[in-house]
C-alpha cells in the first residue's frame, strides 16, 4: 500500500482551504482548567438542600483536618526549636493538623491579642525527620478577632488549605480562599462565596399592660436585630483596628431628638448604679466599658411615643437592669442567649428621678437562614 498518496492529498487540501495555517495553533491550546473553586460552587448549586440543611457550606465536600496536642506527634521533636518552645505566656499550646494519605502537615498556633495564627507547614519523612514547606501567598495575618483563620481541609478530595472569613458586616455569608497543594507547591488560589437570605423570627417573651407597645416592639424587632449585628460587628472592627472599642452610640432611627439623648442618659445612668451596686467586686471602669458594649441603649418612638430600649447579644448585664422578679431569661441560657441572636427590651420612658427601669416589652430575635440569594467561585484571592 502507497502511504504517501493519503498524506499528498491532505497537503494539497491544507493549500487550498488555508486548513493548515490553523491547525497548528489550535492544537498548542489546551483546554482551560476548572479551578477546584469552580467545581465546589458547582457541587453546592446542585445540592442547595444539603447546603440549607447543614447551615454551612462545608460536609461533605470541604472536610477540615482535626488539630490535636502537637506534643503527641513524632514529628514534634523533629521541628524547629522555636515550635518546640510554643505555649506560654498568652499563646496557646501548638497543634499539629495532617492530611490522611498526604505528607502534608501543618503546625500552628495562636498569639497576640487578636489570637492570630501562626503557622509552619512541613512533609513526613523517614524515620520521622520533616521537610519544611513554604507558604501560600496569604494576603494578611489570619486573627479571630478580624474574623478570619485557616485550616488544612481536603476539597472535594483534594489536599489544600483554606483561609476562612470574615467578620465584615456587609458580608451575609462564609468566604473562602482556597490554595490547593499540587503535591511539590501551592496552587492558583481561588474563592469561593455564599450569601445567605434571612428570616429574623421574633419571641415576645414579656408583655406588661399596653400591648400596642409589644405589638408595635414585635414589628420592629427584625430590623433592630440586623442594625444591632452591624453595630456589634463595627465595635469589634474599632478593637482589632486600634485596640479599644469606639463606644459609639447605637442608633436604629434616623432622627434622635434632645429628649431621646436626655431620656437615654438617663436609662444609661440608671444601669450604671444597677450594675455596679450588682457588681460590686468589680472596677467601676470595667462595669463602665463592659456596659456600653454589651448593652446598647437607645431612643425608640413607637405609635408617636417616646420609649428607651436597650439591645444585647447577652444576658449577663441585662439580669441586672431588668428587675429579676419576672423570670424573663430563666430559659434564655448563658452568653449570648442563643447562636445569632439578640435581646431587646423597651422600656417605659425613665422621669428625672427614676432609680429602675420598668420592662413594658421583652423579645428575642433569632436570625435563621431561610434561602440562598447566590454561590460565586473567582479567580483569585478573593477579599473579605
């Protein structure tokens, strides 16, 4: 059989058609790779329920390693000295995190006043000697306080690592960057997003005798949950940024009046006797500062009535605000009162020679997920 005569002919079609000026170049292009970022959101956006019913975006297709006492591990003695010196003095014990069927390993731990995580990655050797790897590009330091931290995790079965956050509070859901290990090196990171869609479910736990009051609090309730999140939000933003909090005054309506400062200093010099007559172990300065954080007192109108109330995410102050008699937080629980939750007391309108608070209406407020509003992926270190 002639083999030339076959490939003649295709030369002479390439000439007539110009087929093979292209051909070259189309094969030196190789598919585009899906980011391993691209393929999660597509998981999740095929299985929203599984994503509503864990209320995180993480089983089964993000698995975190499991950090345990980095003193148990035989590799230990193999790290550096300064590892094997860790703990102590406001920084916590180290951990070790490994990968099942990886060399992959990670040691850490936390420090500083923003537990911020250090960390060292290494591989397993032989005989339990370890190899020390660089890490991946991270942009900033990883602190709880700032609402952010990392963690070695298999993504859909693959080795990576993730960095977690945030606690912004225009961000209604979990972000992720995620740095894959290629097995020698880290990989392109990429992010991953989820916003969530709420529902603010509101509990009218105490009603004195005016029940417009409560009727008009239950209505208002969710939206002073949400701004209550802002505001708790920006004080621990003003903390990490420059080591104190703000003590800027919380405020839900626009316009606040003369009589509402004046009916709000009042209720805040009130608290403030309750308070440190109840806790009378403490500094006055550290009743004071505690106070204006956890309790957020403010002027509410309701029905055109002026009214002082008071928003927390705890109960501990508030027991001794509010008159104990009526039981209102016998099941509420510790502190906070419940995950993503809130307290709001209105208040009758304090006189000028008032020594208690009188409760016309106390509600909790409980933001639940009720829906996914979107799922992105981007290439990237995404920003918080």
């Amino acid at each position: 059989m002639n083999r030339k005569k076959p490939i003649a002919i295709i030369l002479n079609l390439c000439g007539l058609a110009g087929l093979c000026i292209s051909a070259p170049s189309a094969q030196a292009k190789s598919p585009p790779t899906v980011s391993i970022c691209s393929r999660l959101v597509a998981q999740l956006h095929a299985s929203p329920a599984t994503v509503l019913n864990e209320n995180t975006m993480l089983p089964p297709w993000v698995v975190n390693a499991s950090p345990y006492p980095a003193q148990r591990d035989p590799a230990y003695r193999h790290l550096p000295r300064d590892w094997r010196t860790m703990g102590g003095g406001g920084a916590s014990p180290p951990t070790i995190e490994s990968l099942p069927g990886t060399a992959l390993s990670m040691v850490s731990e936390f420090s500083g006043s923003l537990d911020c995580l250090g960390y060292q990655f290494f591989e397993r050797k032989r005989e339990g000697a370890v190899q020390l790897l660089g890490s991946p590009p991270i942009q900033s330091d990883l602190c709880e306080r700032d609402g952010t931290s990392g963690s070695l995790a298999t993504v859909l079965g693959k080795p990576a690592f993730i960095v977690y956050g945030s606690d912004n509070p225009d961000i209604n859901g979990p972000r992720l960057n995620i740095f894959p290990w290629k097995g020698t090196s880290w990989g392109p990171v990429c992010h991953v997003s989820i916003q969530w869609m709420y529902r603010y479910p509101v509990r009218l736990r105490y009603c004195g005798s005016d029940r417009a009051v409560c009727a008009a609090a239950s209505k208002v309730a969710p939206a002073v949950d949400r701004r209550y999140e802002r505001y708790w939000a920006e004080q621990n933003r003003d903390f990490n940024e420059i080591g104190t909090f703000s003590f800027r005054g919380f405020r839900f309506q626009d316009t606040v009046t003369v009589q509402g400062r004046a009916l709000v200093a009042r209720a805040r010099h009130i608290a403030m006797s309750r308070v440190t007559a109840a806790e009378s172990h403490r500094p006055t300065s550290w009743v004071r500062t505690q106070l204006s954080v956890e309790v957020a007192l403010f002027s509410l109108r309701l029905g055109g009535k002026l009214y002082v109330a008071s928003a927390t995410n705890g109960t501990s102050l508030i027991r001794w605000i509010v008159p104990p008699a009526k039981g209102y937080f016998d099941d509420i629980g510790g502190n906070p009162p419940a995950a993503n939750g809130s307290l709001l007391v209105v208040y009758q309108a304090p006189r000028a020679r008032s020594h208690q608070l009188v409760p016309l209406a106390v509600l909790t407020v409980h933001s639940r997920v009720r829906g996914i509003k979107s799922i992105e992926a981007g290439d990237g270190y995404g920003p918080w």
